[in-house]
C-alpha cells in the first residue's frame, strides 16, 4: 500500500492550470499544429505528386476521400479511448503514426504506399483535436473546459489562416519530399518531449482485461449517444462547422472572384475567415460563461452567419466589404465551439472526451458533404455570379435549418 500511494501522491499534488498544466497543453496543440500542415500539405502538394508518381485525378480524389472516411470513423473511439486509458496512452501513440506517415508519404513511389500513408495519417490525426481539448479539461477543469478548447481553436484557425503562405514559401526552396522529411523530424521532436511531459494530472482507472476495455469504450459512446440533446447539439455544431469548411477551404474564393474580384483579393478575404474564427474562438468561449448560457450564444451566432452568407452571396462586393464579412462570418462561426461545451456539460465529467468526439465527428461527416454540394449544384454551367449564388443554395438553407433547430438546444451551462 505504501508502495502504490508514493506512486499516486505526485500526480495528486499537480496543480491544476499551472505551469505544468500549460506544457502539456502546449505539447497537445503543437500536435494539433503538426496536425494542421500535414493536412493542409496534402491539399496544395497533390498536384506535384500526382506529377511524380504518374497519378490520376481520380486517384488523388479517392486518396483525400480514404482519409476523410477512415479519420471519420477513428474519430468516434478516440475520445473514448481518452476517458478510459488517459492522454498518454492515446497522445503518444498518435504522435508516432502522424510521424511514421508523413515518412510513408515523403518516401513513397507509388499510389498505394500514398494510400496507405494516408490511412496512418488518419488514424493518427483523430486524436489530435479532441486530444488538446481533452488535455484542457483535465489539466485546467471542468469550469475553463470551454475557453481552453476556444484557445484550441483560435491556434488551429491560424494554423489554416497562415499555414499555406508558409508551404508556398518553404516549396519556393525545397522539394516536397524534402518539405514532408522537415515535417517528419519535427514529428519525432515532438513524440520525444511528449513522452517525457504529457499525461493526465491524476492517473486514469482502465480495465484490467480485454473484454472488460472493450465493451467499456463502447458502453462510453453508446451512453453519451443516448443524450438526445447530443444529436442536436451535434447536428447544430456540425452544420455551422460545415459551412465554414465549405467556403473556406474550397468555395468563397470562386464565389467572390465571380462577384469580380481579383483571384488575390479573393484569397486575402478567405483568409479573413480564419483569422475571425480565431479571434472569435476564445471571446465567444468568454461570452457564454460570462452570460452562463450556452443556448443564447449558439442561436445568435447561428443566426448572424445566416445574414453575413447570404450578403456575401447575393450583395455585390468590394475587396474590404469582403474582407469585413468574411472576417465577421468567421468570428461568429466561432459559436460551433460551444457545441462541444454544452456537450461536456450534459455528459459525466469522465466522459468529456467522447461527448467532444462525438461532435468533432459528426462535424467533419457533414462537414464533407456540405463541401461537395455547391459543386453538385454547379454542375457544368459556366460558373457565372448566378450560377455561384444557385449553387450556395445549400449552405445558407443549411444554415437557416441550423439557426431553427439551435431553438431546441436546451440551456447547459452549470449554474454554481
């Protein structure tokens, strides 16, 4: 007994938010920012691999779509995993697949060792996210669970805002082999300072065998999943996060240089909305526990990215006039944040990974179609400012469905 309460006593003398606290989370978001680049490299590398290794278009499409699916999927038990066995038991072992895959895909000479790098990489990524918001609950508590994930977010928004200056500027000096290989020791950096710092601030009870383990990371889903609040909010937060996928990472460009502005201007104002969301990523987080709602903050923020999509399809722009409501439609997109708050906040507090993985999830599921869907509505056409503002069509109705349904969120947030 002596022997086991000097290996609990450290952990339970660690103060929670202090320095220790902020290196783990630091380690956590630098995963998080590693995370970022990676995918985001895939996006403006692919053409040059294609031209390497002899691809087609189809084959690139597929090899993004492989990952979406598998990360979709790996997503739902990441967060469980976290509840049942602990940061770094998940972290570490996340960290080295990241790692291993940006080698797979530096290295490889053919499509399948890409399509296989890029199933590492997802399975590895899956934790990534919800691992720093994880990290922020158990090292900072329950009651700054919502601002630290904001903090998440505000890094991860400027991560997308800035990262593709950065690969344009490094690919300016470097193959991009030679750019993934850089990626790749600094994935080894990091899995080396994670091993010696990261892990939760108490230990984690787990099951001590594998039938018990197993059912009990499915126990941990299907009870978060019996929430019927968790599908709405879910279904909320999922709908605002799409929107925002949708037209910053592939649609507000072609819809603005449509309304005639110039390719440059268009990707400055695109570049707005992940600046807004970061700014809006903590204040937002600050707002609703300031208020102790969360029901009013998501429905207001819902409701305002419903009038600033629909200026930005149908009223005619300028570059600053573009710029201003795209960095507005970002900040008040920040609201989708909230969905993992009041998820946490109906969910026992040693579940918060899950409910945080259930939501990030169903994010990126929706996230996904509603990227498709303004293409389905293009379809051939010429690509005219009318043919755009037909095929926004989807995100502001979804948006609007989105402003309807937020009414039926129930308020969360903890009185005391």
């Amino acid at each position: 007994m002596s022997e086991i309460s000097s290996r609990i006593a450290p952990a339970a003398k660690v103060r929670l938010g202090g320095a220790r606290a902020w290196l783990v989370w630091a380690l956590a978001v630098t995963f998080v920012i590693l995370l970022f680049n990676v995918q985001t490299g895939y996006a403006i590398l692919n053409s040059r691999v294609a031209g390497d290794l002899n691809l087609s278009l189809e084959q690139i499409g597929f090899v993004a779509a492989c990952y979406t699916w598998v990360f979709a999927v790996a997503q739902l038990f990441s967060g469980a995993l976290l509840d049942r066995v602990g940061a770094r038991k998940v972290l570490l072992p996340a960290i080295a697949l990241v790692t291993i895959g940006v080698f797979l895909f530096a290295f490889a000479e053919s499509y399948e060792m890409i399509l296989i790098s890029q199933i590492v990489l997802a399975v590895g990524s899956c934790a990534g996210f919800v691992g720093a918001g994880y990290v922020g609950g158990v090292w900072f508590g329950m009651a700054r669970f919502g601002f630290m994930f904001g903090l998440v977010q505000l890094v991860a928004a400027l991560s997308s805002a800035f990262g593709q200056a950065g690969f344009d500027a490094a690919l300016a000096r470097w193959s991009w082999r030679e750019v993934m290989n850089g990626f790749g020791i600094f994935g080894v950096g990091l899995l080396l300072l994670a091993m010696l710092f990261i892990r939760n601030p108490t230990p984690v009870e787990t099951a001590s065998h594998r039938g018990g383990f197993i059912s009990g990371v499915l126990s941990s889903i299907g009870e978060v999943l019996k929430k019927p609040q968790i599908w709405v909010i879910s279904l909320v937060g999922a709908i605002t996060f799409g929107a925002v996928l949708a037209l910053g990472v592939v649609w507000m460009p072609k819809l603005l240089v449509a309304h005639g502005l110039s390719e440059s201007n268009a990707n400055w104002a695109t570049a707005c909305i992940w600046l807004g969301l970061a700014a809006g990523s903590p204040l937002i987080a600050r707002w609703s526990d300031a208020a102790r709602s969360r029901r009013q903050p998501i429905i207001l923020t819902t409701l305002t990215q419903v009038g600033l999509v629909a200026a930005l399809v149908y009223v005619p722009m300028t570059p600053m006039l573009a710029m201003a409501l795209c960095f507005a439609f970002g900040f008040a997109n920040a609201g989708h944040m909230l969905s993992f708050s009041a998820a946490a906040d109906i969910s026992p507090p040693k579940l918060i990974g899950t409910s945080a993985s259930i939501v990030n999830g169903s994010m990126f599921i929706l996230g996904g179609v509603l990227m498709g869907l303004p293409g389905e509505f293009l379809g051939d056409s010429a690509g005219g400012l009318a043919d755009f503002q037909t095929a926004m069509l989807p995100c502001v109705g979804t948006l609007i469905a989105s402003g309807l349904l937020a009414f039926a969120i129930k308020e969360s947030h903890p009185r005391h």
